[in-house]
C-alpha cells in the first residue's frame, strides 16, 4: 500500500495525532500500573468480533495489543458469522457479570441478522467503553460524566490539545452519524462552542462550512472538502477514512479532505492516515482505565456503606 506524505505541500500545521496517541497510550500505561498497585488487578477489556470481515479483524488485533502494552488485560470472544442474537447476547450477560472485565466492545458492523441497537443496550452501561449505549447518549447529552464514544473523544482531545480553551470558538461539524456527528457536537457544546451541524440535506455547505474556526468532517466521501470550503486559519479535523484504489493491486487512505488543497487555507489539519485514526484506540484504552477505576470507586463506596449501615444496625436500643 503506498502511504500519503503528509506534509507534501503543507502550509497548515499538520496535526500529529500518531505522536499524540502514543503520548496518551503512555500515559494511559503508567496509570494502569497504580490502579494494579492500588487494586491488584489490571483493567479488563473485553472484545467481541462476529464473523470474519477483515478490516475489523485488523482492528481488533490493534485494540488488543495495544491495551495489553498498556498492561490492560485483554479478553478475544471471536465468534463464527452464524453466531445467533441470543447466543451474542448470552456471552455479554456472561461478561457483564465477569469481575474481570471493566470494558466491553462489541466491533461493528455485526452481520444483519444481529440487532446492533439491543446487543449495545444489553451491555452494562458502567462497561460500555464505546459510549454507544443510550444511558451513556443521555449523559453526554445532559452534560453529566459518561463514557464517550472514542473518535470524537480523540478529536476533541487535538483540538484541545492544538488550540487550547475552546470557549466561544465556532465549531461546524459535517455528518451526523451516532458515532461521531452528533457525539462531537455535544463534547463541543461542553467545551462552549458555538456549534452547527451539517449534513446531506444542509445546503449551501460551503458557506456553513466558511465559517468554522474549527471545522470537524465524519462523512465517508472521499476528499468531498475543498479549500473553498474553509475559512483562512481554521483547524480541520478530519475523520474520514476511505481506500482510494490506485491500480495494479496499490491502494491507499485518503480522508474526507482535500489534504493537499485545504492544507494551503487552513491553520493546522489533521492527515489521513495518522491524524484521528490512531486517537481513536488510545481513547478505547482511556476510557477502559476510566470505566474500571470507576467501578473500583463505587465499589469501595458501596464496601463503606455497607460498613457504615451495620454499625448504625448494631448500635444498642
Ligand atoms: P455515516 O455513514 O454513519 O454518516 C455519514 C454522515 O455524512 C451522515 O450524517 C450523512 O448525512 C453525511 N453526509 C453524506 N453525504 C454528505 C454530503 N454530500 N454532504 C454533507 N454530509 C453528507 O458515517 P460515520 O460517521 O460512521 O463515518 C464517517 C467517516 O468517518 C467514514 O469515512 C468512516 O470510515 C470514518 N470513521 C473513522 C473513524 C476513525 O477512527 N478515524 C471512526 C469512525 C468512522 P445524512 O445523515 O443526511 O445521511
């Protein structure tokens, strides 16, 4: 596969997030070394991948080694393409009450006869480290802690990272999808941007899009983003992630960006490959730590109500 250099014509900053996410992967690792030293055990992550599709192989071979070089403990459920719904739905009973395991991820796409929306809801909400499940929706959505979905959590943490306090910045963000649209839309809301959303049905979205200080793209179109599309300055994240076939069995990843364009209008710009695909593992880790550390805090408070009820039960008279 031939790679894209990415700072081949670049004027914009081009935005690191491979250096980025290792930088987190480490500091991820040396917190699960004090959470093993604080709780005896490593966090659990738990992946689960129906059938045989080789891109989510790939990705799932990534997020297992690289939560277990980050000292999380990690558990494969590879199961046949004819696995039925309930026998998916048994094994995320089994790991909803399996100690061992803060994280479960169910890679998608499942195969069409699984009912994606009901095997996410069958997952504990504490363990949902994909931050698909409604009641971790809700809570991103009403602003209260939550586990977030990975690649908008990625995006905000460059963004954060390249431009510091957001407040007050105008922030557009292209495609709507659960997974990253909307997601991203929230995170940006907390972070006090102004937000808008754009989509198939928008119109004039080269205007919409003109007025963003930080302009996020999750469509799935190839290079459908100009330089006519973006404001002088402006940071451009971009999510996308499509094969561009070149001929004679070569091929090669390019984003929903016109990088080489955009590149000369923009302040700073994520490539594609090495901008937010390798955030959105670092995150999946992140949000295992965090699931765990949550689940070993409630367990501690519920330990010292249960001390604290039995001493107020044995007090005499
Ligand atoms: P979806 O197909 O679920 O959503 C695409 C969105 O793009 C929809 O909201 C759709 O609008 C909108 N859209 C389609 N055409 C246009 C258009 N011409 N103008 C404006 N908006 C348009 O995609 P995902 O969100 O799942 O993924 C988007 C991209 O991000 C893909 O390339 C995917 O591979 C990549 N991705 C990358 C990840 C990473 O780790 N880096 C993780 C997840 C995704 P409407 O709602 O009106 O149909």
């Amino acid at each position: 596969m031939k790679e894209f250099n990415a700072q081949e014509q670049s004027s914009a900053t081009v935005i690191d997030g491979k250096a980025f996410a290792q930088k987190l992967r480490h500091e991820v690792g040396s917190q699960v070394a004090s959470f093993v030293g604080a709780h005896g055990r490593p966090p659990g992550l738990a992946v689960v991948l129906v059938g045989e599709d080789a891109a989510s192989q790939v990705y799932v071979r990534t997020k297992m080694r690289q939560a277990e070089e980050a000292g999380i403990a990690s558990f494969a459920h590879r199961l046949p393409a004819v696995t039925t719904e309930a026998e998916l739905l048994e094994l995320i009973v089994a790991l909803n009450a399996d100690e061992r395991v803060d994280g479960i991820l169910v890679q998608l796409p499942l195969p069409d006869h699984i009912d994606e929306g009901g095997v996410i809801e069958a997952i504990a909400a504490d363990k949902d480290v994909d931050g698909f499940h409604p009641r971790n929706v809700g809570r991103l959505a009403t602003g209260e802690s939550a586990l977030v979905p990975c690649t908008p959590l990625g995006c905000l943490l460059l963004l954060q990272d390249r431009l510091g306090d957001l407040t007050g910045l105008k922030a557009v963000i292209v495609g709507r999808s659960n997974i990253v649209g909307k997601p991203m839309a929230q995170l940006l809301l907390k972070a006090h941007c102004t937000v808008t959303m754009a989509h198939s049905r928008s119109r004039n979205l080269a205007d919409e899009c003109r007025q963003a200080d930080i302009l996020v793209v999750a469509v799935g179109r190839p290079g459908m983003i100009g330089s006519d599309h973006v404001k002088p300055g402006a940071t451009v994240i971009d999510v996308g992630i499509n094969r561009e076939e070149l001929g004679e069995g070569q091929s090669r990843l390019v984003g929903d960006v016109d990088f080489a364009a955009v590149a000369k209008v923009a302040g700073a710009i994520t490539p594609v490959p090495g901008g937010v695909g390798p955030m959105t593992v670092a995150c999946l880790l992140r949000n295992t730590l965090y699931a765990a550390q949550r689940r070993e805090s409630a367990r501690q408070k519920a330990s010292e109500l249960d001390v604290s009820t039995k001493g107020v039960a044995g007090e005499p008279g």
